[in-house]
C-alpha cells in the first residue's frame, strides 16, 4: 500500500462514525430485490407519542422474502405490527416479520401491517421525509423515502 493510499484509508475509517451518527445506517447490505410502492408515514396531531409507516411490498421472485426489521433516524423505536381482533376490540400487535410472498405483494396500511414508529421526538410536518432502513431475510436492505401525510383510503 503505498503512503497516500494508507492515509486515504486512515482516513475513511476516521470519517465512518462521523457519517454514520446523523443519517440512518447505510445499507451495507445487497440491494434489495423487494420493490417497495408509495411508503408514506401517517401524519399525527402535535402530542402524539407515536406513529406508523405504510407502504406496498412487491416481490418479483421466485421465493417467499420476510421484511425482518425497520429502522429510522427519527423514531426512539421501530417495530413490525399487525392488527387483529380480541374480543371484538382491535388490537395492535408486534409480529417478528411481514412476509411477502413469491410473485406477490403485501400491503401495509392502515387498519393491517404497519411498521410501528415508537416515541416520537416532534411531529412532522406534512410533506417532511423519513428515511427508513427495511431489512429482509435474505440479507438484503433497501432505503426508502416516505413523506408525512394523512392517510388516504385506496
Ligand atoms: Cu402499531
């Protein structure tokens, strides 16, 4: 390794952590094959202390692929939810994946799956981007950009 090379190295292993600190975690990982459609987060009233992710999750392959985690610069906490029905009141409910299968598509929405976005710093304003990190359980990630918005039905 010559002398200016070494120092360029130095160098970017000094510059990482600084990088790394304000922005979300590079995707390190492979580019992912999941295509992701219209992700947006739900606008909230000033107050609230949390709020969700929603977006479409297309998979063009030939085999199942599970969404493993979210993660987010804005948010203290981010997890996968789904809501179901206990006795008769509808309830949120973490799940360890989403899976999207083969050939096909799920559609995280209000009511449905969601990615959770627990205690909140602010509200956003409407129309402001959240970069969220979306990894999956083939080792991939891909990097998404959802503005704040009210949800709408479709
Ligand atoms: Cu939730």
């Amino acid at each position: 390794m010559s002398g200016k090379l070494a120092l360029a190295f130095v160098l970017a292993l000094l510059l990482a952590p600084a990088a790394r600190a304000a922005d979300p975690p590079p995707a390190a990982a492979p580019a992912a094959k999941i295509e992701v459609v219209d992700p947006y987060v739900r606008l909230m009233p000033p107050g609230a202390p949390n709020t969700a992710a929603f977006m479409e999750l297309r998979n063009p392959t030939d085999a199942e692929i599970r969404l493993v985690a979210a993660e987010n610069g804005y948010s203290k906490r981010t997890e996968l939810h789904t809501h179901t029905m206990e006795g008769g009141v509808m309830k949120m409910r973490q799940v360890p994946f989403i899976a999207v299968p083969a050939r096909g598509s799920v559609k995280l929405a209000p009511g449905g799956l969601h990615i959770m976005m627990l205690e909140v710093p602010r509200p956003l304003a409407e129309g402001e981007v959240v970069a969220l990190t979306l990894r999956f359980d083939d080792g991939s990630s891909a990097v998404v950009k959802a503005p704040a918005r009210r949800p709408v039905a479709r």
